[in-house]
C-alpha cells in the first residue's frame, strides 16, 4: 500500500511541472505586453503587475478558440471553392480571419482585466504581432530555424567530441 506522502510528492510534482509550462509558454506574452506597454503612442495602459500576469496567461488560452474556428474556415473553403481557387485564397483569408479573431480577444482581455486598458492602436499592433507569429508558425518556418539550430549543435557537438577522442588517443 502506498504512504500517502508519495501522492502528496507526486502530486507537488505535476503542480510543478503544469506550472513551469504555464509560465514557459505565459512568458514570452508577459515579455511583449510589458514592450510594448512603454511605447507611448500605442496607448497601452496598465496600472498593476497582476494585470501582466493576467494578460499572459489570458493569452496562452487564446489557442482554444482559434484553432477550431480556423478548422470551420477550413472546412468552408474546401467545400466551396475548387482546389486550384482555394490554394490561392487560402493563406490570405485564414491570416484576414486569425488577426480579427485575435483583435476580438485582446479586447475581450481589455475588458475582462480592469487594470489594463488597450487603445485601438495598440490592439491592432498587439493583433499584427501575434497573426504574424501564429501564421509563422503554421508555414513551420519556426520549426526549420530550430531544426537548423539543431543540427548545428549536434555538429559542434561531435565535433568536440572527435577532438576530445584524438587528443585521449595521443596522450
């Protein structure tokens, strides 16, 4: 029979780790409102630190709605066009429809989060910001740059790895 102090530490353990990838993922969000929150012509407003947070982790959240909406899209373009007509329109009707969803969202948060306060300005900005990024990363040209990294790594890697192995050899 297990003590219920190991579900106590496994337990601890999983908390943990959800909230590491929250915050991993809640970062680079937090990093982007604060930015962009010092430009003074975009009009950004926040007048407390937990609003920061909110944002952040408002915004991890924004891929529930997204994602299914962008599958409906899909789904309609398919049905109604061709397939010659729907890989030119495509690209620019899911970009078009993913900024204005995004857009919706930042100012659903606006409104949500009563220390934070986004013009139309910075919203638009805040929307270009993530529709560029989420259209990046639907290409994979994310993905390509990391596995290039890699691949990098690995070979620098190997490489100290076969001078370390001469130089044993020599001694």
């Amino acid at each position: 029979m297990r003590k219920l102090s190991d579900y106590a530490v496994v337990g601890l353990f999983m908390l943990l780790l959800i909230s590491l990838i929250l915050v991993a993922i809640a970062l680079p969000n937090f990093v982007l409102i604060w930015g962009i929150s010092y430009i003074d012509f975009l009009d950004i407003v926040i007048t407390s630190t937990e609003a920061y947070y909110f944002y952040a982790v408002a915004m991890v959240f924004i891929l529930a709605p997204l994602f299914p909406i962008a599958l409906a899209i899909e789904l309609v373009l398919v049905k109604l066009c061709n397939q010659k007509i729907y890989e030119k329109i495509n690209r620019p009707i899911e970009t078009v429809a993913s900024f204005f969803l995004i857009l919706g969202y930042i100012y659903f948060i606006d409104d949500y989060i009563d220390e934070l306060s986004i013009s139309l300005k910075g919203g638009l900005v805040l929307a270009l910001i993530y529709s560029m990024f989420f259209d990046l990363l639907e290409k994979g040209v994310i993905e390509d740059k990391f596995k290039e990294i890699e691949k990098r790594w690995r070979s620098r890697r190997r490489q100290k790895r076969r001078l370390l192995r001469e130089k044993n050899k020599s001694d």
